[in-house]
C-alpha cells in the first residue's frame, strides 16, 4: 500500500505530493517551491526518491525542481509539448507577474510523448494525457491502489482554468469526460490545489461538468 502525503508549497500553495512505498522509495509530484524546506522534509521521512514527476509546467509546479533533483540526482518526467515552458518564464507563468521572480528550470531528463505504462523504482503507473489547462498536461493513474494525480485538470467543485498558455476549455472537458472520469467511481483524485475529492462525487455535483 501506498502512502500519499501533501504539502502545499510556493506562493499560490499548489499541492506537492510525495508517493511512497514500503521500501522507502518515493516520487515527488510537483515540487513547485520551497525547494529546502521539501528536501528537509523528505530526508527527515527518511525517504529515498527515484523520480520527480511533473503534471505540467506551469511555475507553480515547478519552481523546486532543480533543488530536488540536485539534491538527490533524480530524473524529471514531463510531457514533450511543455519541454520548453521549463526554462520560459513568459510559458511557465512566472514571467507575468512581477511579485514572482522569474522561474527558469533545467531540461527534463525524461520527455512523455505518448500515454503508457511507466515503472519507476518499484512504482507501476499509468500516464494520461489530459490536455487542456495546458497542451501536456498529465494525470498520473495508481490504479491498483485506487488513486489518480490530476494537476490542475480537476479540482473539488470546480476544473482548471484555461485562459493561460495554450489552454482550451474544449480539450480541457474532454479530458475530464473521457480519461477522469471514465475511472472507477470511488477512485481518489489528487488535485494541483485544494482538497482531494473522488470521481463519483465529480460526476454528481461538479457543476462544471453537469451536462457535458
């Protein structure tokens, strides 16, 4: 059995989580700032990280990345179309706020180009493409354990915003409707903000999503 825990981190607290088994192995899933206080954090755990997966590369989900990654020498996982959002504060978001000091981030080391299986350490997932909020935005999918990571695709009572980089709202519902929540109804979501929330609920009460 899996553990997940949540760390909200950086100055919009986007949700961290850190995925981890009982061989001590871990996956951190969006570091997106606070990079020390995260790495203290998992060492403290006793934690031994094998990847750091990303949902997308908004600067929000990313900030913390080369602090993680260097500390542990661990690769990064994102999908191809945002390769370039890493190191573009204008993509990334961080450049259109001048509170937020630019976020600009080494390459990944893994590039997603299509949905698969992806077995990583003693982890087995599966990645889904779920365009929309951003053009390679993806939802990682722990079925056996019951649990979806989402980003910023599905939220509780609500679905993400699309009026950045790249959004459609169009792409956005239809990676809602036909990979979100197409998985087993009492599947946990884990969303880029706030609260988990669980398919079922989704489907009855999101009045976003009430007749899509």
């Amino acid at each position: 059995m899996l553990n997940i825990r949540t760390y909200p981190l950086g100055p919009v607290q986007a949700n961290c989580y850190l995925v981890s088994n009982s061989d001590k192995e871990c996956l951190v899933i969006d570091p997106g700032g606070e990079g020390d206080k995260l790495v203290r954090q998992i060492r403290a755990l006793n934690l031994n990280p094998v990847g750091i997966l990303l949902t997308h590369a908004h600067f929000d989900h990313i900030a913390a990345v080369d602090t993680v990654r260097d500390s542990f020498k661990i690769p990064v996982y994102l999908h191809k179309k945002e390769s370039s959002w890493l190191k573009d504060p204008m993509k990334n978001g961080s450049g259109r706020y001048a509170e937020i000091p630019d976020v600009i981030i080494s390459p990944a080391d893994y590039l997603i180009e299509k949905e698969k299986i992806l077995e990583l350490g003693n982890f087995k997932l599966e990645i889904l493409h779920t365009p929309g909020h951003s053009p390679g935005s993806i939802s990682f999918v722990f079925e056996d354990e019951g649990f979806a990571i989402v980003g910023d695709t599905l939220f509780e009572g609500s679905i993400g915003r699309t009026d950045l980089e790249e959004g459609n709202s169009k792409l956005l519902l239809a990676s809602i409707h036909d990979k979100l929540l197409t998985l087993d109804e009492e599947t946990i979501i884990y969303p880029g903000h706030g609260n988990p929330t669980r398919v079922d609920i989704e489907m009855e009460q999101n009045p976003f999503l009430n007749g899509f």
